[in-house]
C-alpha cells in the first residue's frame, strides 16, 4: 500500500511541527551595556573609544546570539525593559553581514555620524543625501555598463567581415565589379 497521493497529514511518518517561539535573547537590544552577562568590549579597544566619546555615552557589547558586536548609544528616552535606556546604532559587521572584527573602522564610523564632525543634525542629515545619491549613480553607472557588457559580444558578431580571422577587404568589392 502506497502512502503517495492519499493527502493525510503524515503519512510519510512526519509530523508537522510548529516552529518554537524565541526568547527576548535573540533581539539584538537585548545584549545592552545594562544588561546582566553582557560581554564588554576589551580594554584597548575602550580606551580607543573613550578618547572618541569621554562622556560614555557609547558604549559596544557582544551578542552572542548573532555573534557579532553592537553600538549602543545612551538615550534616556528609551525606557524599554529590553532597552533600559540604551539605543542599539549599528551591528559591527561587513556589508554582506559577515563577522568584522573590532578596529578604528568602528571608531571611524562614530566619528563620521557625530556632531564634532558635522556641528548639527541638518549638516549630518545632508551628508547622509549626499552619499545616497553617490551611491545611486554608482549603481546605475555599473549597470549601464553591465549591459554594454553584454551586448558586446551580440554586437561584434553581427558586424559584417569577411570569414574568419583578418579582413582582406569587404564582402561586398566581388559584388561591384
């Protein structure tokens, strides 16, 4: 007896199941500065971000969930339980969301997005535009050439040449005479 076609759930000896909710562990606010077990960044790189931020208002924890380290900001604002004050910035890690290791990269982007650097949000906001925009052009300038790319080849084969290898002259000289 076959178990093919007959619809029921099951009848190939699995059972359906229900995936298990998560806990608050996998939000990545949860691993704050505030929170309990939280792995602080080492001491060589905190005594890099001290002289960035003397106030402490930033402050970079492990995940251990993600495995990667975050940026968190002081923000009284936020009064959160997961939260409890702290404003997650940035995950560190690469474009393609691989592991990136802690270096001045990281302190290098706080720099770009403070107020030492811009005197106001407007300033930061407009730089924020501007390389949106750069990066829009960037785009479409490589996909007009992607397509050229391609093209090319469709192109050079229709041109008109005489066999192959190089041309003696044109196709049509044997025609005109």
């Amino acid at each position: 007896m076959s178990a093919v076609g007959t619809g029921k759930v099951g009848s190939y000896g699995i059972t359906p199941s229900r995936p298990k909710p998560r806990g608050p562990e996998s939000n990545p606010w949860y691993w704050n500065p505030n929170r309990v077990g939280a792995t602080e960044a080492p001491l060589w790189f905190q005594e890099k971000l001290r002289e960035v931020d003397p106030e402490g208002f930033v402050d970079v924890r492990w995940n251990p969930i993600r495995e990667r380290w975050a940026v968190f900001y002081r923000n009284h604002k936020i009064q959160h339980p997961i939260c409890q004050g702290w404003q997650l910035l940035f995950p560190i890690q690469y474009e393609d969301g691989s592991f990136m290791p802690l270096d001045e990269r990281t302190l290098a982007t706080l720099y770009q997005a403070s107020a030492r650097k811009w005197g106001n949000g407007r300033e930061y906001f407009r730089a924020i535009e501007r390389e949106i925009e750069r990066t829009q052009e960037r785009k479409e300038r490589n996909l007009t050439q992607s397509a050229i790319d391609r093209a090319m080849p469709t192109f050079e084969h229709s041109q008109i040449r005489v066999g192959y290898g190089s041309s003696n002259g044109s196709k049509f000289s044997t025609y005109h005479s």
